[in-house]
C-alpha cells in the first residue's frame, strides 16, 4: 500500500509532523499541509524523504488519504472548507478535543459527540475513520525511537476504510491497528488522551496503549 | 493489606463474583452484597474461602473498603441509601453506564459526568475512586487463568485512596494497577468498555488494556 500518499491537514504539529515522518520513512509519499504553504514546505524540508508542503486545500485535493490533525479550534470550519476536495476519501480524524487547567487535561464536549463524529457530519461525502490518537509525538519524532509500542485505535463504519487504516498504522514499526469499534465510540477514545496525559505526568513516561488477547 | 476486608454490593453478578473470586483467593475477608441476602449467601458459598453474603446495607457498614458493582440502573438510588454506612470509607466505583442495541453497546449520558462522578456526588462523606471497568468477568472466574493480563486504571483526588486501590488491583495475579487520572476524566474509562466489547465482538477475544511505558 506504499503507493498511497498521505497529506496531514495541520501537518506542522508536532503530531502530525511526526505521522509525517514515519509514514515517509516507510515509503509512502507525504504531503503536509498548513494554513501557510511556506510553513508546510519547511515542515516538509525538516522530513525530507521527498515529502512535499502546501496549503491544506491542495493536500486535501491531491492525497489519497487525508489525515486531520488540526487543533480542535477551527476543526470544523476548516473542513467544511474542504468539502469537496475530500469527497470519496478516506479522511482519518485524529484530533482530540481537550481542555486544559490547573489538574491537568480534560475532555472538552463536543455537540456531535466526537471530533470524529464532526467530521463525518459536515464531510458526507468522505469516508470517516478515528485514529492516531494516543500517538506520542515526541516518540514519532524521535529517531533513536526505532518502535514504537503501542496499539493505534481504529473506529469507523466502513469496514473496508477502517481496514486501510489498520493496515496504515502498521507501517509504523512496533505499532498494530486494532479495530476499535463504531464512530459512535470516538469519543472516550479522543477523551482517554486526558487520561494518558495524567498518566505521563504520574509515571514521567510517554505512555500509550496496547490491546491484550488480540 | 490481605487484613482489609472487601465488600462488593452487587456481588452477585458476574463481575463483582468475578472480582470477589480473586480477592478471596489472595487472602481478603470478602463480603458479597445482594438486595436479597440468602442469594449473596448463595454467591458467596459459590466462591468458599471464606466469603460471606449479606444485604447491600449490611455489607455497606461492615466492609473495610467497599465495591460498587451494581447495575447502572439503580446505581444513585442504592448509593443513597447507603451514605451513612459508607461515610469516611474507600469505595471503589466499577460501573460502566451502558447503553445496546442492534450495533453493539455505547455510552449512555451521565448527568454527572461518569458513574464515579455520580458516586462521589451522593456520598460526599466517602473516598471515591473510579476503578476495575475493564476486567472480564469470564477471566476472572475462569480457574484456568492463573494471570489476568491487564492493567486496572485507577482514577481519584484522593492520592491516598488510589494508592491503596492500586495496591488492591496488584493482587490480582499478572495485573497492575495504574493511576489514571482524577475522577473528573472517569467517562471515558467507563465508556470505553463499549470499545472494548466491540474488540471482543471483532477479535472474538476477551480484550484488556496495558499502559506501555510505565
């Protein structure tokens, strides 16, 4: 499935960034994307492995698969934006929408249920899957990091377009896609990231999850 | 710790039994909780070691730390009911508010946020801590399976009481218990054993977490 190519909207996070780079590494052609089609070339330069940067709206017109890793502010408007360009493709949401204060992170409400849910609403049109939430950018980024140990979440409805998605985040070495249920289910998915933020802070690790007797 | 006695209200269903099983076997007092007395006898006899089954209120005053492994309907009403006996005691919140229909299980509405929340709400003289949502039931009366492979998240404000239910989860054999976070992120450790019985449904598995890196 190396043939695919991959455009991150919000490619210039740290997580999507990080996506970026083991999806090149593993041969896929990378496309990042950014409000600022400077700022995506030289998210792009940074990667290197002929990953190449634009405006988000060209990422979403030109990539096979389309991955939002977007901050949750703007999250909608940005893909209603894109609503068209996005038709019959597998768009993955991986944007998780928290809150922070003094005790650390929280899940913010979200009036469709989830990110992912708000995604498959306003984009009709697009085959929505939830996954890569748990990813560690830090993790993702790092080169000395050869695996990385942890399961990648895969929700949706479309089978075959949740499949992909599995198969997608096995490329990354160390990393299984493990189907984990209907969009319906994002949210405590998104939500749980709060939790793994408490976790990281208890434990000063950068903690993720594995699925056990799967 | 094998001093303290556990009490589980609702200990006649199959994950409070299940629970009730392991801490008997690793040397606690159990108390199994029923409305009905002569079936939590029943449950208890079911279990040996020494396990003891009386009405929900009677467990509730005499357990050192008490299980709320009830169903979700009724959850409020009984804990109520129960504020007095539970006053300044460590109860541990393993409800999971679920909701099933023809698409598998998701998570129903809480007006409080979360089970846990709902708890720590009516019974304001108590240390609630939020933890054991995802342990299977079939594991854990299953003989056969020395060790249970997962890791309980343990969620709460109270640094001392997750500390101790922490500890009680490690004696269970093969699992650890995790600090998870405070209880204000306890909905979506609840409403994820909907995914998780959607990984159960795909994988045909009986599916737990492990937090890796820590």
């Amino acid at each position: 499935m190396t043939e695919l190519s991959i455009g991150i909207l919000g490619g210039t996070g740290d997580q999507g960034k990080g996506l970026a780079h083991r999806f090149a590494q593993a041969g896929h052609p990378v496309l990042i994307g950014s409000r600022n089609a400077q700022r995506a070339q030289e998210a792009a330069d940074s990667i290197g492995l002929g990953a190449r940067g634009a405006e988000n709206a060209v990422v979403a017109a030109e990539a096979d698969i389309v991955i939002v890793a977007v901050p949750w502010d703007g999250h909608k408007e940005l893909l209603i934006s894109l609503r068209e360009p996005l038709a019959g493709k597998i768009v993955i949401d991986c944007v998780n929408p928290l809150g922070f204060d003094k005790q650390g992170a929280y899940a913010l409400p979200v009036e469709e249920g989830s990110a992912a849910q708000q995604a498959a609403a306003v984009l009709p049109d697009s085959r929505v899957v939830a996954a890569f939430h748990h990813v560690s950018a830090v993790l993702l980024l790092d080169p000395a990091v050869e695996k990385v140990d942890l399961d990648v979440l895969v929700l949706g409805d479309d089978r075959e377009a949740t499949d992909t998605v599995q198969a997608l985040a096995a490329v990354i070495p160390g990393v299984r896609g493990v189907y984990g249920g209907r969009l319906r289910n994002a949210h405590q998915v998104e939500a749980f990231t709060a939790n793994l933020i408490s976790i990281n802070r208890r434990y000063k690790a950068h903690a993720g999850l594995r699925v056990t007797d799967v």
